[in-house]
C-alpha cells in the first residue's frame, strides 16, 4: 500500500512538471519609454516632459515687417503764438522693416537687440491762431522718417498647440528726421519753409502677441508695440523769400507709435527632436525542460 502511494505522488509532480513546461510564463511588456527632455522648439509634442539643459541659452535670428499709426502731442516754434487751437497733427500710415538677434535663456525668458527703418509718413496738421480779436489758420505739411535701435525683452506665457503668448519691454535710441516742412498761412499768404533735420532720442516700447511654432526652428510672430519715439525737429524756418531773422525750427514734441507687425524667428542652433520613443518588447528565453526527479522507493528483500 505504501508502496502504491509512493508511485502516485510521482506520477502527480511528474504530471504538473509537464503542464508547466508545456505552458510558458506570460510577461507582460514594460510602457513606452518616455525622452529624458526635448529641445526647447519641440516641447508641444511631448507634454510634460522637461527642457533639455542644451537648450537653453540658444540663439536665434529674427526679421520684421509691419504698419505704423503714429501721434504728435504738439508743435512747437518760438514765433507761434500761445492761444493757439490745435485743429488736427496727422500722420498717414507707414512701413516698417526690422532686422535683429536674440537669445533663449530658458523656455520663458527672451532677449533680442533690433534695428529698424520706419518708412515716411505724411503729416498734415491745422490749427487756429488768436491774435488780438483777430483769428487765422496755419497749415503745416512735412515728411517723417526714423531709424529705431531696441534692446528688448519677453517672457513667454507657456505654450497651447503651438501657440507661445508673450509680452515684453525694450529700450534704446530712435533717428527722427523731418523733412519736406511747409507752413502755410492762408489768410495772409504767408509761407515758410524749413530744411532737413534729424535728432537723436531716447526711446522705449512695449511688446504683446503670439508666437506659432510653424516648424522645429521657425516661429511666425504677431505683435502689438506701443514705441515712444521722442521728439523730431525741423531745420531753421525761413520764408518764401528767404529772409529770417533769427533760428527758429519747429519741435515735433512727444511723437508716439501704435504698431502691428509680423516676425519670423529662427532659430539657428536647435537640436532637432528625438524619435517618437518606442515601446521595448523583453522576450524571455525558451524554456529548458528538466526532467522531475522521482523518488524511488527502497528495494525491500524477504527472508
């Protein structure tokens, strides 16, 4: 009976030794193995995942084109009166080109340098003048142009399907040249004219818009700027039959800029982005079958 018992365990560890090897285990495979971090120009595509170091302080090359709508507090000249109406200061519309260079310190801080020519604009301006109990009109038409120089910084607002809002603030120098000045007084038939002149100032301007990332090193801008320009000045004033007395320019005081541009943004240095990541399959080895080791019942002799 003992002995009967013995064969049947056997047969049992011998039966599952099989079932288990016949079946091999299942495993299951690892997830997909997410970058480490991404270039900075990359980040859209792989949410979540950080800035490589690399990329930072990276430079990039810019260029803009755009409109101008622009102001004049007042005009100035020693010879005009001071009861005077400003009637309307106008200038037409112009064209802007820009050209500059920056640098990415980190995914949100910005700075570039840039230079630009503002086309000319056409100023009209009317006002009345008081004299006495006497009323008359002073036209005034002239040319403006300027070149602009800013050192600018931004701070991106994070990044939504490939849109980067940013808003910004820069310094620097503006060129005013007046040019082409005309005044005429119609009820007197006076008219006076002045020369060329150009004048350095002090300028400063405030930046808003979105950036799309159009592809890994291009970024298309559009912006708003508020850009003071500081005063432009026109040459000596004489009239129509050259005579003067004495130096007399007119002063285009606080002239100031509405802007809208657009701006492409390359970026000269980045690192293109890693492959999609791709899931790693472990494939087990085969299994090795080993025959079960049976116990063997001791030989039992008679007598």
């Amino acid at each position: 009976m003992r002995t009967t018992r013995w064969i049947l365990a056997g047969a049992v560890t011998l039966a599952a030794t099989v079932s288990n090897a016949a079946e091999p285990p299942m495993f299951q495979p690892p997830p997909p193995v997410q970058p480490i971090c991404v270039p900075r120009a990359q980040a859209h595509m792989y949410p979540g995942v950080p800035i490589c170091a690399e990329e930072f302080s990276t430079w990039y090359l810019r260029g803009d084109i755009g409109i101008t709508n622009q102001q004049v507090k007042k005009l100035e000249n020693v010879l005009l009166p001071r009861s005077t109406d400003h009637v309307n200061r106008e200038f037409d519309s112009s064209t802007l080109f820009g050209l500059g260079a920056g640098m990415h310190f980190n995914n949100w801080l910005r700075v570039d340098v840039t230079g630009e020519y503002r086309g000319n604009s056409d100023f009209t301006g009317l006002d009345v003048v008081r004299v006495g109990g006497n009323s008359f009109t002073d036209e005034y038409r002239a040319k403006k142009s300027e070149w602009l120089f800013l050192a600018n910084a931004y701070l991106d607002l994070g990044t939504w399907w490939c849109v980067t809002p940013f808003v910004g603030a820069g310094v620097g120098f503006s060129r005013v040249t007046i040019s082409s000045f005309v005044d005429v007084n119609t009820p007197t038939a006076g008219v006076a004219f002045a020369g060329t002149e150009s004048k350095w100032n002090l300028a400063w301007a405030l930046h808003a818009g979105l950036a799309f990332q159009a592809t890994n090193n291009l970024a298309i801008e559009f912006a708003y700027r508020y850009v003071s320009l500081g005063d432009g000045i026109t040459g000596d004033t004489i009239d129509f039959l050259g005579n003067n007395k004495f130096n007399n320019p007119t002063t285009f005081k606080d002239i100031t800029s509405h802007d809208l541009k657009v701006g492409l943004r390359w970026t000269c240095c980045d690192e293109p982005a890693p492959p999609p990541p791709q899931p790693v399959m472990y494939q087990p080895p085969p299994p090795v079958y080993t025959p079960p080791q049976l116990y063997a019942p001791p030989v039992m002799r008679k007598g």
